[in-house]
C-alpha cells in the first residue's frame, strides 16, 4: 500500500510540475490572391479621409491577383474608353507593387514613365485597400474592394 502510495504521489508532481501547453492556432495571414471588386474609393487630406466616392450604377471594376501576375478592367457605362492592364505584382505586410507589361491606351496616357505603381496595402480576408501616396508619403486616394473569390 505504501509503494502505491510513493507512485500516485510520485505521479502527482509528475503531472503539477509538466508544462501542458496546448496546441496554438497558425495565424492567419491573408492572401491578395483572388478576384476583387471594386466597392469605393476614398480621398484623403493626407491623412484623413475627405470624401467618398461610390461607382455608377452599371460600372465595374476587376482585379484578379495570382501567383505573382495581376489584371485588372473597368467597365464604365456609356463611355468607349477603355481601361485594363496586365502585367506583375509583389507584396509586403503594408505595401503593394504593381509593373504593369501593357494596358489599354487610355491608360497608357496617364501611366508613369516606368509604368509601376507602389502602395499603401491595407489586406484581410476579404477586403483590401490600395493607397495611393505623394511625394512625402500623404494619401491621396484609395481604391477599396472586396473579395468576390
């Protein structure tokens, strides 16, 4: 009886003095990859949002991010201009980096000399926010979407 004793105690400690951790969930980290849709756009003061603008009624815009490449298109109702482009993307925790190959000719019109576009990237599961920034890092204006998959 007493060397049943010895163990049950002996056991006892065993168990008080073990360091159970349980099992931690991996953190999600959100992906950009998907199909997005434009929902609104914001502008800012710098810092602070000033306005916001909803789409059209009938207007769209798409973008589709996957395995490095992105794509995007607008469809605007009543207007024969058009909008796409094609080309790569990278990603950080809070920025987004678009090199587009081609686009359309109205955008073209209106690209940068090295046609890439660097942003303030705010990403969760199902929405993001791509920001566009001046000179001296103030936001100008955002595009905000949702996931449609």
């Amino acid at each position: 009886m007493r060397k049943l004793s010895v163990l049950v105690l002996l056991f006892l400690i065993l168990i008080l003095t073990t360091n159970f951790t349980l099992p931690t969930e991996k953190a999600y980290h959100p992906s950009i990859e998907g199909t997005w849709e434009l929902i609104n756009r914001y502008n800012y003061d710098g810092v602070n949002v000033t306005d916001t603008l909803t789409p059209a009624t009938g207007f769209s815009q798409i973008k589709m991010f996957y395995n490095g490449k992105v794509m995007w298109t607008r469809y605007t109702p009543n207007q024969s201009v058009e909008w796409f482009g094609y080309g790569t993307y990278e990603t950080t925790d809070s920025t987004l980096t678009e090199r587009l190959e081609y686009m359309s000719a109205s955008m073209r019109r209106i690209a940068n000399e090295h046609m890439e576009w660097r942003m303030e990237l705010q990403l969760d599961r199902n929405r993001y926010t791509q920001i566009s920034l001046d000179e001296d890092g103030g936001r100008i204006a955002s595009e905000n979407y949702r996931r449609i998959d």
